[in-house]
C-alpha cells in the first residue's frame, strides 16, 4: 500500500495510521525515520543554537550582492525587501508548524528524520510531491552551496595570489578539496560550530563594510548615478533577494535536531531579525554610495588596504564554513536513499565526493556566480522559501480526523498565505526566465572550454 493522498484523506483513529504506516510496502519507517540516533543526535540543538544556523547558513554570498541588487530596481528594491524578509520568515515558521502537525498526528515522525520536508510534502500532498521536494532541494542545495564556493575562491585567490599566478578554475579546485573533509560529518548537531563562526565571522564584516562605505559616502561632493530599471533587471533582483532570505530548505532538519521543536518559531524569528539588521542597512549604504559602479560583489567596491584583506578573510571563512550548512540537507537524503548507516563510513566518504565533484563541475561550467545565484534564488529556492510551507500548511490544516486537535486558519491569514504563494510563483518564474537567457548568454566564459579562465576579468564581477 503507498502513502497516496487518497489514503491519507481516509486514515483512521492514530493506531490506525500507525499501523498502515508500518505495513507499507515502501518501508515508510526507515525511508523517513529512525530511532537508531546517537545519545549526542538525540539531546538536540538549543533555540540559541538554531538560531545560528538560520541566520548564520543566510548571511553568504547573497549579502555581499545586495546593493548591486538593489541598483538593479532601484529604491522599489527596499520595500521589496522587507516583503520578501517578512514572507519567508512567515513561510520559514509555517515549515515548522508542518512537522509538529507530522508528529501530532503519526508517531512515527517523533524519531528523528533525516529528510524531513520531502516527508511534510508526501503527508500533504502524496508520494509526487516527496519526489518534487526532493528535486528541488537537491538543485537548490547543490546550486547554493556552489555559488558559496565560488565566492570563497575568487576571495582566497584575492589574499593569496593578487597576481593571478593560479587561474580561477584552480581556485575552485582547492576550495573544494579544502572543504572534503569537513564534508563528511554527519547532521548539523555535530557541527554546530560552523553556524556559529558563519554568523560571527559574517557580522563582523558588514560591521567593517559599513564602516568604510559610509567614509566614503561622506566624501562625496554628490550621488552617483544609478543603473536604469527595467522589467528584466527587477525579475533578476527577485532572485537574488530570494536567494538572501530563502535558505529554508534546510529548515526542517534545524529544526529536527532541536531538543524542543515547538520552538523553532522562535528561532526562525529571531533569526531573521538578524538577517535584516545586517542586510538593510549595507544595501542601503552601498546603493547610495556607489550606484551604478557597484560590483557585484562589495568587497570589490571597497578602497584597497587593511579592512579589505580582513572583510575578505571573515567573508571567505563564512562562506566556507556556510556551504556545509546548505549541502547537508541534500546529502542526507541521498544517503537515507541507499540506506547508509548514521555513523561514519566509507559509503558516506564516497557519496559526499560525488557530490562535491558535481558542484566543482557547475562551478567551472558557470564561473559568473551572480548568474548562478539568480537562477537558484529564482527557481528552486523560490519554491522551497515561499511556494510550498503556506501550500503544505494549509492542505495539512484542511484535513480531518476525528483523532485530529481541530486545526484552523483564520480567512485572513489564509488570504496573507495565499499571497505569498502567488507572490513566489508569478516572481520565480520571471526571475527564472531572466537568469537563465543571462546564463546562456554567458556561456562562452565557462572554465572548462576557455583554458581554466585564465583571464579573471568578467568572469567573478558581472555587473
């Protein structure tokens, strides 16, 4: 028997479900759910914890693009941001509030789930939807953690090799084999470090990006001019501010390896607070202050000298640590799929270098990581942030059981979800559209056909 919605509309009393669930032919217990956790896994992540890993896996490479991305709309851009922080901070929440209705209603969810939005998509949807979410998280985690990359190499390049004795392309090369290793832990309980320092080592360097932007825009005699607007550059900025505040994807396996999963609202909140203190004010500044000359990535825009080299050492370190926190989720799943045990072992060593070989592959293929974070923030980062947690908390509040606490959604809230889907549909699909005939027009700049991009110019800045 597959868990299809048409079954999961006709479940009986809470042993009922258990006990289709159990007897399902597509192993639902052991596809989603384990009990075999480690006692470290099982006494789960603090609220404080968590918050570092929402805030901490956000603030990347999607920062340090937000006032070029706000020369692309202009000051429309600002209340757009602040649109798309609310939404996904509302969507985020409403992510959350799935699972707990998962473990309200089918035990077999208080294990601890090595992909847990695949598993709010079937409960809601059917066994497609798994499989949508899956894809999806799949593209974005691959697609995110690649663009980290990129930036972590042209900044390490930028330190090590100002002369560009080592090609682009090899720079990627060595970032990647940097970060093998630590690619083999297991769930972000064991590294929660990596959030902490991705989110320190982050807020330190939009402290010294403030503070050198603002020296500079004292200095001015009058404002720059800023870029034209139109209705592809607008579509374009969509998806990098998607990508800024939509890292949600990972959400549900936060919040899975918190000790107290009812609080995740809480982190969710407070994480995003976080987000828009340090993403506001530096697109701001750095729109005002340097308009159209902007560069894709603002370090670049920055005067040469000591608070360079550091802001690029902090943001390197962020970004590196920060790719650990975006390809976990999918790493997971795939390992969940060919049933490879929680603890270390060579199947999981060889099942995260062929992951990271494909992103090396992307990386070289599409060296302009502003092109590429359009695209992942316009497509499948647009779905998993904005689409799919209003979809699947509103379908799972619709159900019925009379085992069921009743779940209710006010019209109003109900209208406010509804927006955000159709905000998030109608906006991917523009900004998907515009980033890749972008992409496509960029082509002949691929690493692997143009000599390892010998020549760094327009390669890592695509204004």
């Amino acid at each position: 028997m597959d868990l299809k919605l048409k079954n999961l509309k006709t479940y009986g009393t809470q042993e009922e479900d258990k006990s289709n669930l159990k007897k399902s032919n597509s192993g639902f217990v052991t596809n989603f759910c384990t009990n075999g956790i480690d006692n470290t896994i099982r006494r789960g992540m603090s609220v404080l914890t968590t918050v570092l890993f929402v805030a901490g896996e956000n603030a990347g490479a999607g920062l340090l693009t937000l006032p070029h991305t706000l020369n692309k709309t202009g000051w429309i851009g600002v209340p757009l941001m602040l649109i798309m922080c609310f939404d996904a901070a509302i969507a985020g929440s409403l992510i959350g509030k799935c699972w707990l209705i998962l473990e309200e209603r089918w035990p077999e969810f208080q294990a601890s789930c090595r992909d847990p939005y695949p598993a709010i998509g079937q409960m809601a949807y059917g066994s497609k939807m798994k499989s949508v979410i899956t894809l999806f998280i799949q593209l974005s985690s691959i697609g995110s953690s690649c663009v980290c990359l990129m930036v972590c190499a042209q900044l390490t390049s930028d330190l090590i090799d100002p002369d560009r004795v080592l090609s682009y392309g090899v720079w990627i090369l060595i970032v990647c084999a940097a970060i093998c290793p630590l690619m083999w832990l297991g769930t972000p309980v064991e590294f929660w470090l990596a959030a902490a320092v991705a989110l320190g080592t982050s807020t330190i360097a939009v402290a010294i990006l403030l503070f050198n932007i603002v020296k500079v825009f004292i200095s001015l005699e009058s404002l720059p001019t800023p870029s034209p607007t139109n209705a592809s550059t607008i579509s374009l900025a969509f998806g990098a501010f998607v990508f800024a505040f939509g890292g949600t994807g990972p959400f549900p396996t936060f919040q899975n390896d918190m000790r107290k999963k009812n609080r995740f609202t809480r982190a969710v909140t407070f994480g995003f607070i976080i987000l828009l203190i340090l993403f506001l004010p530096l697109a701001v500044m750095g729109y005002l202050t340097y308009g159209s000359s902007v560069s894709t990535n603002i370090i670049n825009s920055i005067p040469n000298g000591t608070h360079r080299i550091v802001v690029s050492i902090l943001m390197t370190g962020h970004l590196f640590f920060a790719s650990l926190l975006m390809i976990n989720p999918a790493l997971q799943q795939i390992e969940d799929k060919f049933s490879i045990p929680h603890t270390f072992n060579w199947k999981r060593v060889a099942i995260r270098v062929t992951m990271l070989c494909i992103i090396l592959f992307l990386g070289e293929s599409v060296p302009r990581f502003g092109k590429l974070l359009d695209l992942v923030g316009g497509s499948t980062a647009t779905g998993l942030a904005f689409v799919f947690p209003p979809l699947f908390y509103i379908k799972l509040c619709s159900m019925k059981n009379s085992s069921w606490p009743d779940r209710r959604i006010s019209l109003l809230n109900k209208l406010y979800y509804y927006k955000i889907i159709l905000l998030g549909i109608v906006g991917g699909v523009c900004a998907t559209i515009a980033a890749v005939i972008t992409i496509l027009d960029s082509l002949r700049v691929s690493c692997i056909e143009n000599g390892a991009c010998d020549a760094f110019e327009g390669i890592t800045d695509d204004r």
